[in-house]
C-alpha cells in the first residue's frame, strides 16, 4: 500500500475544517482516511462496484458542501457514516423504484446479477451469504455489515445509527440467526 | 428486556456457517481504485464558504452577568428608597399621636365636623330646623 503523504490527526483536521483557507486541504485528508472504510461500508449495502462508487461520491460531495454545518458536536466518522448510510438507503430507494420494486425490506434484487459483477471474486458460499444478508430488514443488514465485516463496536454504531446498545445487540443475534435459517432452508 | 437465554445466546455471537465463511466477503475494486478516488474527488469538488466561528471577546461572554447583577444591584436599590421613605412616614404618624392635647381651635372644627356628619342621619324637616337653629342637635 502506497504510504500517505498526510499525517491524519482528526482533532486539527475538525479545526483545519472551520477556516476557509485550510477547508480543502484538511477535507483531502478526511477523504484519504476515510475513503476505504465509508467504501466498504456503502459497497457491502449496494453491492455493485459502480454504484457504490457513485454513493460513495455523493456522500463527500454532501459532507463538503456541508461542511459549515459540521460543528464537531459529534465525531467526524459518525458524521460521515451516518451521511454515508443515509445516501446508500436513498440510492437504494431510487433503484427500487426505477426497477418497478416495491419500497420494502427486500433486497434480494442487489444480488441478482453478483455472479456476473466484474468485481465479485467470491464463490458460491459467499454468494449465498450475500442473497442471505439481502433478505434482512435494512437495519438489521446494516448492523450485521458493521458487526461483522468491520467489527465496529456496538457503542460507535449506536451513534451512527441512533439506536440503544442492547437492540443493537439484539438487532445482530437476530440477523446471524435468519442467515442461519436460510443457510439451512436452501441446503 | 432480553430472556436470559437469548443474552447469553448473544454473548456466543460467532455461528458455525459464519465462522466457517471467514470475513472476505469477496468483492473486489479496480487497481489504483482508492488512490485515483481521491484525487478525482478533490478535482471536482465545488467551492464552498465557509463561516468562521468569531471566539467571543472577553467583554460580551461576561456581559450578560453584569447585566444581571446591575439589575439585581437597581432593584435592591429601589427597595432600600421605598423602605426609607415608608419609614419616615410612620415615624411621622407617630410623632403627631404623641402631641399634646387638642387647641381650642382644632376642638371647634372637630365639633362642626361631627354635626357635619350628624346631620346626614336627619330627616327632611330635621334638617331644615338644623340649618335655622343654631341650637344642639344631639338631642
């Protein structure tokens, strides 16, 4: 991995962000930190490389043009994720609406053409996880996508997501245990 | 709140088809992907204005408190003028009830007054007979 030419401390970048002459340089080092994780994120919810690209866009070009309005009352990741989750649920939203789907939990039609996705390298257990995951209600795959592939803790995603630890915990238990349904059922 | 079971069902997140899958969940990006990203990013970003925060000077955050206590200070103020001059009213009270016994003079109002007000109790002839006479009507 190629080393940063920036050194990331994001107590001077929040400061760096409120003054007009070093906003964009100190937003180039949030983009840099923050690229790969927010990508991960919104690619796991939209699950096609060019559509997590364009979220992933949409959610910087949002964070930048509102950027004013970042305070530093909360930190700066959950700012982004939660901005991050929001543009993903709206892409998702659109894409079901352009594709005559009803605008309910289910997902399933993210997954239809992932065996054909240029960038999906996974096998066929690793299909079966992502059409298992698509079948969850939104919050439940978004707090098993942060659970489990990025190991977030539960106190983090509580304020991303702005619901209690305990249901967050509850959220998961029941996401892991509908994926084992389904495993089973389709065995 | 949760049964028992189901915590302690939590506490063992990991399931064995999980496990068994590992965390790659086998999507891939092109090459040079993050770092082309960013750059193209900063390319296109519009321009924004930003409002700096002015820190307060000294003055205007301790200023509500002065006015505060200039208030309080003019009220308690107002109050110590008030209570003064009540006093003085009282003591004034009080120093003509101590005066010595009524003049001639002042007995000689008190009686006319007090006929003054007598005469309101009278009838119609009474009082025609008390404006002619110049005789006691406390009979």
């Amino acid at each position: 991995m190629a080393k940063s030419k920036y050194t990331y401390d994001e107590e001077d970048v929040v400061e760096q962000l409120h003054h007009q002459e070093t906003a964009r340089s100190a937003f180039a080092k949030v983009v840099e930190h923050y690229t790969q994780p927010l990508y991960w994120q919104i690619r796991r919810m939209v699950i096609d490389h060019d559509d997590a690209n364009d979220v992933l866009q949409n959610t910087f070009i949002k964070a930048w043009t509102s950027i004013d309005n970042f305070r530093g009352d909360a930190k700066l990741s959950t700012w982004l994720y939660k901005i991050a989750i929001n543009e993903s649920i709206t892409f998702i939203n659109k894409k079901k609406v352009q594709n005559n789907i009803a605008l309910t939990d289910d997902n399933a039609f993210l997954v239809n053409n992932l065996e054909a996705d240029e960038y999906f390298n996974g096998d066929e257990a690793q299909i079966k996880l992502q059409k298992a995951i698509a079948t969850l209600p939104e919050k439940q795959r978004m707090v098993f996508n942060m659970r489990y592939y990025d190991e977030m803790k539960y106190e983090d995603m509580s304020e991303i997501l702005g619901t209690s630890v305990g249901a967050l915990k509850a959220s998961y238990h029941h996401a892991i245990k509908k994926i084992e349904s389904f495993f089973s059922e389709t065995d | 709140m949760l049964p028992v079971s189901q915590i302690d069902a939590m506490k063992q997140e990991e399931s064995p088809i999980l496990k068994k899958l590992g965390k790659d969940a086998g999507f891939e990006v092109p090459e040079h992907y993050f770092a082309d990203f960013s750059k193209n990013l900063m390319d296109s970003l519009p321009e924004v204005t930003i409002t700096e925060e002015v820190k307060p000077s000294r003055w205007v955050r301790i200023r509500p408190y002065v006015y505060m206590a200039a208030m309080f200070a003019g009220v308690w103020c107002m109050m110590k003028v008030f209570t003064g001059f009540g006093g003085d009213q009282k003591k004034a009270i009080k120093t003509e009830m101590r005066a010595d016994s009524p003049t001639s003079g002042d007995k000689a109002i008190m009686q006319d007054n007090r006929r003054i007000n007598d005469n309101a109790m009278l009838n119609y002839q009474d009082s025609i007979n008390a404006g002619t006479q110049k005789t006691d009507i406390n009979r």
